[in-house]
C-alpha cells in the first residue's frame, strides 16, 4: 500500500469535559479503547486544523522562542504550522469510557473541536529518553510532562 492509497481519518474530537478534557471517539472506532485504561498516560496524535495554507508553507519561523537567537527550522520547533499539520500530546488519563467512547484527560493542549487522528498508549521503554538533549535557549525548560504544568510557557514563546 502507498500513501496515495491512504487518507488521514478522524477518530474522534477534543472537547470540554466537567473537569478537564474529554477525546471523544466517534462510535464506529470506540472498541479500539479497549484497555487503554490499564495505562496512566496516552499519546495524542491530532489534526492543527486552523493552521492556514500559507503556514504550512513555511520552512523557518522568525525566532518563535524567547530565548532562542535567532530563526528555527519549522522541523526543530512543535509548531502547529507544519507541511503537514499533525499535533502530538502526551496526556495523563483520567478514565476511559469504552462504551461512551470518551477518554478524560486533566488538559491536553489543542483547541476544543481539534479532530483526533490516533490514540497510542504512552511506553516509558520506547517513549521516554532520560538523556535528551536540549539547545542552550531551551535549558531551563521543564524535564517532564509533570513539572510542565507549573512552566511559565507563555514566557517561552515570542
């Protein structure tokens, strides 16, 4: 199979829950969270649908961090304006609902209504590296998802 037999597929959509977010999963993928709730933590893979055209196009963005010198390849950035505007979260799960096919989350960060394009369950053997490298306008970046949530982010970015 090619990639020109393939097409992108919304799973689902990120919404508004009473305590954080909820991943909807449309009916017809909801048997797939099937013990995703075994795991505390997911993999978000979701569509930046209110990126524009003309951002997709853009290879190098004018210093988009603070702390940064000068302009950064759209490749060493998380940027949601992208060739192809595919977001990745990692979130901490609250509880599934495989019937309702919802998946609680505290936060995850998209837009309400960004569509869901897969679900993978968080791996520490395959998904986290205990060494990584940083460039020097990132060091004082937060070192896990965990002490993300007190990080000044909108200090980061220009």
């Amino acid at each position: 199979m090619t990639l020109r037999d393939r097409k992108i597929t919304y799973i689902g959509t990120v919404e508004q829950g009473a305590s954080g977010a909820e991943l909807r999963v449309t009916e017809a993928y909801r048997a797939g969270l099937r013990g995703l709730g075994a795991f505390s933590h997911a993999v978000i893979l979701w569509w930046a649908h209110e990126t524009e055209a003309a951002a997709q196009q853009t290879l190098v963005l004018p210093r988009p961090y603070t702390g940064s010198s000068g302009n950064v390849g759209v490749f060493a950035t998380r940027s949601e304006a992208r060739i192809n505007p595919i977001g990745l979260s990692v979130i901490e799960i609250a509880g599934v609902d495989e019937t309702a096919g919802i998946l609680h989350t505290y936060w995850i960060d998209t837009l309400l209504g960004t569509p869901l394009i897969d679900i993978k369950p968080y791996f520490p053997a395959s998904d986290r590296v205990e060494m990584a490298a940083m460039p020097d306008w990132a060091a004082g970046w937060p070192q896990s998802l965990e002490a993300s949530a007190d990080f000044d982010w909108e200090a980061a970015f220009k």
